[in-house]
C-alpha cells in the first residue's frame, strides 16, 4: 500500500472573478467548473486545482449524497509548482511578460533546473519548472 500521487491541490482566494480570470489565461488548464463566490476547479493534466474562497468553504458545510465533506480553510499564501518542458521556459518567460504577470524570482539548481517564480491576484506563489528539479 502505498500513496502513488497527489490527485488535488487546493489554494484560497477571496475574489474568484479575479483569480479566474487570471487562471484562465494559464495554458494548460482546462476549466471545469466555477460557482460564483464558492470555487472555481481546474485540470492539470492527471491532478485538479480546486481554488475556494475561504469566506464559503471554511463556514458553509457541504453534502454529496448525504456525506459531510469538511470545511476547508487556510490562511497566509500557499504554494504551486506547475511542471513544463525545459524547452518551453522561454517561451513562458514571454507569455508572463506578455500578460503583464511579474516574475517575482528566477532560480537555476544545481543540477540545472530554472524555477521562475510569480503570484496569482490572492497572492499565492506560483512556480515553473521542470519536472526534473528532483532529480540528483
């Protein structure tokens, strides 16, 4: 038995219409859905983003088929890394720079990964990089 991937990353924000927006505009999301004021979810590939605002999901309890899902809150920024192909990092460079998205931090590892660094509207941090960052 073992956990063999992360199926959903959640992260918070208080304005969906904005956050939306400015998800929308990512390429390689694929929206699924959006209730004004409450959540707004995303395919990423094999993973969902769910973004909930934090003034529903922490307050308003849920019910599918009569079980209780949880409240979901959090506080502070949270953190995404989004994978790309290495070949791909300059051509993301200038998608930010065309939309006007500020790259907060360009960071080379050492073994020779670029993570580039910028913040969606709530003020999360949002990362770049390739998927082999985590290799020795």
């Amino acid at each position: 038995m073992k956990i063999t991937g992360i199926l959903e990353t959640c992260i918070y924000a208080d304005d969906l219409d904005k956050t939306k927006h400015f998800y929308d505009q990512l390429p390689g999301l694929e929206f699924v859905t959006y209730e004004p004021d409450r959540h707004i979810f995303y395919r990423c590939g094999e993973s969902m983003l769910l973004i909930f605002n934090p003034a529903h999901t922490s307050a308003e309890q849920t019910e599918v088929n009569g079980n209780i899902i949880p409240l979901h809150e959090a506080k502070g920024s949270a953190h995404i890394a989004f994978s790309i192909r290495d070949e791909e990092l300059q051509q993301w460079k200038a998608f930010l720079d065309k939309t006007n998205i500020s790259i907060e931090s360009e960071v080379t590892w050492p073994n020779g990964a670029v993570s580039i660094y910028f913040r969606d509207p709530a003020g999360n941090s949002l990362e770049i990089v390739s998927p082999k960052i985590w290799n020795s």
